[in-house]
C-alpha cells in the first residue's frame, strides 16, 4: 500500500530568492496538508548525514556545500500517495526536464539548484523525516 507521508526540503537557492510562501501555496493548492514545519540551517556533518546516500557520487561535495549555503524550510506533508503524488508536483531533477507548471520548472536554475527536494520512497519519507522532526514537532 502506498504511504500518505514525503518529505520536503525547500533549498537555500530558493529560501534565498524569497520563494518560501509561493512554494508552501503550490504545496497547499495540491492538497498537501503540513503535518510539520521549520526553517534551519544544515551543518556539515547534519548535510552528509542528509544525503548519505550520495556519498560516492562526483557531486557530493558540492551538493553539501549548496545545502549548508543559506537556510532550508523542512515539512512533513501528508496527501494519499504522497511520495508519488509530491514528485509530480516539484518535476524532474533537473528543472531543464521538469514538465510545465511543476515546482522546479517554475523556480528551479539547475540540476543542483533545484528549489527543492522531495523523497524518492515511503522509506525515505519516513528516514527523512525522522531526521528533521522530534515526534512533538508533528501534528
Ligand atoms: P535531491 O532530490 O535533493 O536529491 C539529491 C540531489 O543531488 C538532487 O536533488 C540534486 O540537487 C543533486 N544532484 C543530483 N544529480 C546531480 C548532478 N548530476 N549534479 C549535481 N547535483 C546533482
């Protein structure tokens, strides 16, 4: 059975051009209720845990110093097949293949500066969340 549960990460390259409130009301307008919520900066350390699963890819390194370079807006997001349903919404990695009208082909310069993340499985939905949200953060 598919999950009502994904993760978002709204990315420096977007906190910093002020588009918080437009990415939250696209969020919203899809039918994703928030079930948490918050702004933070990732460490190093926080970052390399985050993207663990990229640690042997050319673009780790520059991957973690993108997300440590400006603040990040975090949520849990809950919707039936939300994993599925959220990856349609934001498009493709890279907003050059992003279909028209998604989140990354609205907002998103390049592969690495894509706006904002979203898990690839319920698995990682939950990890995910689980490494930003204490259980009294979740509503
Ligand atoms: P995200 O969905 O957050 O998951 C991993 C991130 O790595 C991805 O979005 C991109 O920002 C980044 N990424 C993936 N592929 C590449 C690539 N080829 N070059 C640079 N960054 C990449």
């Amino acid at each position: 059975m598919k999950g009502k549960i994904t993760f978002t990460m709204i990315k420096p390259d977007a906190t910093g051009k002020n588009l918080t409130g437009k990415i939250l009301s696209k969020i919203t307008e899809a039918g994703f209720t928030i079930r948490a919520l918050k702004m933070t900066r990732l460490s190093k350390e926080q970052a390399e845990g985050f993207y663990a699963v990229h640690k042997d890819k050319p673009f780790f390194a520059d991957l973690v110093k993108f997300i440590t370079s400006g603040p990040v807006v975090a949520a849990i997001l809950e919707k039936e097949n939300a994993v599925e349903s959220f990856r349609e919404l934001i498009g493709a990695t890279n907003p050059a293949n992003a279909a028209e009208g998604t989140i990354r082909k609205l907002y998103a310069s390049s592969v690495q500066e894509n706006a904002i993340h979203g898990s690839d499985s319920d698995e990682n939905a939950q990890i995910e969340s689980n490494y930003f949200f204490s259980q009294l953060e979740r509503f």
